[in-house]
C-alpha cells in the first residue's frame, strides 16, 4: 500500500478535557516519543488516521510544518467500544533501522485431518519479529491444509518476507490438529444369565405367613 502523508500540527495544551475538545473538531491526539528526544505532542486528522489503521499502517509519514518523518505506530487507544482511536503513540525510527512489532497470525484453509475427528487448535495469534520499517509485514496468512491428526504448524514453517526475523523459538507450535479426549462413563457390567448370585435377594415389604411357616420349618429342621 502507497503510504499516505498525514498533516500534523504541534500542540501546547494536554489534558483530559483538551483532548475531549479536540477530538469534537475532528482532531486526534498524539505524543512523538524516542531517540532520546523530548516528547512532542502533537494532533493529527481523526478521519486520516482512521483510514490508515483500516488499511493496516503499521507506520504514518507525519509532515509537521516543513518537516516530513516516518513514525512508528506504538500504541493505539480506542474508546470504550474499541471502534474510534482516541490517542495514538508514535516513535520516532530510522528507516534503516530494526524494530521490533507483532504481527497477526490468521490461518487459512481447512485441514486435512478435520476430515478424520480432529479439531484445529491455534496456539499463537500474533508473531513477534523484528525487522526495519519498510519491510513491517501484514498480517500473516499461512496455509494449514496438510496438517493432519497430531500435526503442528511451528514457527519455522512459517514463510516471513526477506529481513524479517521470527523472535519466538523455531519450534514453538503456531497451531495443532489433535483429537478431543472422550470420557466414557463407567457402567456396572450385568449380571450374565445362569449365573447364581451369592447374596439372598433383599425382601422388601411385608412377610407372608406362608413364608414365615417355611422359614419356621426351616430353622426346625
């Protein structure tokens, strides 16, 4: 994507309530941090802004006065719908310089041993890498088709663009197919027939007289 230069301009007052202010005139408030620099506190066009985080802009070309920089975004606040920025971090980089973002991780495809019982578990959304800004990655999109039952995508099975280096460990499982365990109930096995059993059945209610004669003559016997 063409990086677009947004118009900033310097600001004096900070606050809570200029920012509220602000941000009623279309304005989005920022701070300009590193290389050893003061901040600088600076406003920003909400809708430009906006547009470029829609787009995915990992950086924004600022031209403040006669002066045009890259910055990197840092941190973006949202509102409390987490739809509308409400601030935003910058810092200040060298474009020949490395950094270090995260970068999402979206699979694509449908694997292969869902077909056989398994379920896709993803264990990483996003990838730590370094890198400079001109090479920032989007989102990543790697293929799962041919994982099957047991089978992980690793970190080394990922395919980075050219000067960008994956922080994570190589082997560390970016998704897996696995199996959900079944736990079966335990049920008493029945008694088989023609078997005897060695306990008297239970008599339950009252005793015939009949069968208090029988047990009489029993126990005479």
């Amino acid at each position: 994507m063409e990086q677009t230069t947004l118009r900033g301009e310097k600001r004096t007052a900070t606050g809570t309530r200029v920012a509220r202010a602000l941000r009623a005139t279309g304005k989005l408030p920022a701070v300009i941090y590193g290389h050893g620099e003061k901040p600088e506190s600076i406003t920003l066009e909400q809708h430009e802004v906006e547009v470029a985080l829609a787009h995915g802009a990992r950086t924004l070309e600022v031209q403040i006065g006669k002066n045009k920089k890259p910055y990197l975004i840092k941190k973006v606040q949202y509102d409390h719908f987490a739809t509308t920025p409400i601030h935003l971090d910058l810092t200040r980089v060298d474009l020949t310089e490395l950094v270090r973002v995260r970068v999402g991780i979206e699979l694509r495809g449908t694997a292969k041993g869902i077909a056989d019982g398994g379920i896709l578990d993803q264990l990483m959304a996003e990838l730590e890498v370094e890198c400079t800004v001109t090479v920032i990655p989007d989102t990543l999109h790697p293929l799962v088709t041919d994982l099957g039952v047991g089978d992980s995508l690793l970190v080394k099975d990922l395919e980075l663009p050219e000067g960008v280096a994956a922080l994570a460990d190589a082997e560390d499982r970016v998704a897996t197919v696995k199996v959900l365990a079944i736990h079966e109930e335990e049920t008493e096995t029945p008694e088989q027939e023609g078997e005897e059993s060695s306990e008297e059945p239970e008599r339950i209610g009252r005793v015939r007289k009949d069968d208090e004669g029988a047990d009489g003559a029993d126990k005479g016997s």
